[in-house]
C-alpha cells in the first residue's frame, strides 16, 4: 500500500515538474519573443504620398533616419496635426486619414515609426518616444505659432499622451487608447506573468495626469484588440477627463469617415487662443 501510494506521489511530482518546466520554458519564450507580439511593421520603402504633401528625413538623437510625411497648412492660423499611427502596417496604410486632415486647408505630419515604411532601426517604446519628440520639435519648426493636435493611434496613443505630457499641445486626439499596454497584454495572456515580463508598457495612465490639454477619444464599442474599458479607465487619468466619441460597432481603430468628422468637430470647439507653439 505505502509503495504505491510513493509511486503515485512520484508520478504527480514528476508530471508537475515536467508542467512547471514547461510553463517557464513558455515564459521564457515570450519574453524573448515579445516585441516580435507587440510590434508588426511594414518595413518597405513607401511610394510619396502626392495629394500635397512632401517626404521629408529626419534624424534622430539616437542616429536614426526617420521618414515622415508633411502637408503645410494653407494659412498660418490653420492648425496642425502630428499623426502618431499604430503598431501594424506602415504610413502609408494611414493615408486616407492623412488626406483627409489636410483636405480642409489644415497642416499634417504623419511620422513613420523606426522600422516601418521607410524608416531605420528597431521598434520600442523608448525608440519611439525619441521619433515622436524629434517629429514634433521639426512640425513646429516648419508650422512656428500653430496650434498643434498630437494625434494617437492604437499604440500610438501611449505615445501621444505622454508627448503631450511634455509639451503642452493645443488638443490631443486618441483613436483606440488604453491605460497601459501591459493592462492589454494581461487580458491577452491572463495565464502569464505579464506585469513582470513586459518591457514596452505605454503607461499612458501614469502621463495622463500630466495632460493639461482638451483630449478627444474615439473608440469602438467592441474592439477585439483593446476592449473600450481600458479606454474608459484612461479618462479618469485626465485631470479635466475627455470627451468620448463611440461607434457602436466592432472595430479596432474607428473607420476613417468618422474619425474625420470627430476630428474636425474637435478642432473647431477649441479656443482660438489654445496653446500656439
């Protein structure tokens, strides 16, 4: 009785140990692995742009050479967009919405992060915080005294609010935010350690309270990548809140008709004296 009672207990021991290994073996993996999960980037030369708008190369700190893409405003007092695009793809996926900010007479920048569409080096957060402030400080370069709108999408909104946190813009626009990327990552792979493994976290709630700027969301009622309550939680961050825009949809990043016509909107209602860099 005792020898088999050992040899069951052994056997339980065994099939946990080999569980155990496994289950860190798997970790260990993911760790090594994740920004490959993260971050998803065309990194092919694009076509220019046309419809306005011109390449230009901007260099990093950091030696990077970055592409972005920029349409002057017609007149000085039109506003102008720094667009900050998402994880996936590349710029020019984005070129409708790019278009459509510049069809009203108003400037646009559209950064293409390091190693997409053009553009060297390695995707990470930190990289991209050094695109993003090497893209605004060459828009308000080119645009001086306009009002500026940092425009976030999807992971870019990590970006665009802690950017925002540092330079005051006259608005900020957030298309599909969240509150960290880690907060994702955790309803993604709830049976991982994330909160312990994840090195790019986007804690665009630790920025939020910094944001002294009027903050448009837009979000989809059903978003398969980043549920709209992270979005939701990410607005109690702001000290003033943000107006949030809805589509009663499933989507990840709101269709491009009703981003342009929230955005418009936005901008209009915003004081003529708002923050001018």
């Amino acid at each position: 009785m005792a020898s088999t009672m050992r040899k069951i207990i052994l056997k339980v021991v065994r099939r946990g140990a080999v569980c155990a290994a496994l289950y860190v073996a798997v970790c260990g993996l993911m760790f090594i692995f994740q920004r490959s999960l993260q971050y998803f980037p065309d990194p092919a030369p694009m076509a220019p742009p046309g419809a306005g708008f011109s390449a230009l190369a901007l260099a990093t700190p950091d030696g990077e050479r970055l592409v972005a893409w920029w349409a002057p405003p017609a007149d000085p007092a039109r506003p102008v967009f720094l667009y900050l695009h998402g994880n996936g793809g590349n710029l020019a996926y984005r070129l409708p919405r790019l278009r459509g900010l510049a069809s009203a007479g108003d400037g646009v920048m559209g950064l293409s992060w390091r190693g997409y569409g053009g553009s060297t080096g390695v995707p990470s957060e930190a990289g991209f915080m050094t695109d993003a402030r090497a893209a605004y400080a060459a828009l308000v370069k080119a645009a001086p005294g306009a009002r500026v709108i940092i425009v976030g999408e999807s992971i870019g909104t990590g970006i665009a609010t802690m950017l925002a946190a540092d330079v005051r813009p006259a608005g900020v626009i957030l298309d599909s935010a969240f509150t960290s990327a880690v907060d994702i990552a955790a309803q993604t792979y709830p049976w991982l350690p994330v909160r312990r493994l994840m090195l790019d976290r986007f804690r665009a709630d630790l920025a939020a309270p910094m944001v002294t700027s009027p903050v448009l969301q837009l979000h989809c009622r059903s978003d398969p990548v980043i549920p709209l309550a992270l979005a939701e939680r990410l607005t109690r961050h702001f000290p003033d809140g943000s107006t949030m825009k809805i589509v009663e949809q499933s989507c990840h990043v709101v269709p491009t008709g009703f981003f342009l016509s929230a955005a418009f909107d936005y901008v209009s209602a915003l004081p003529a004296s708002e923050s001018r860099h």
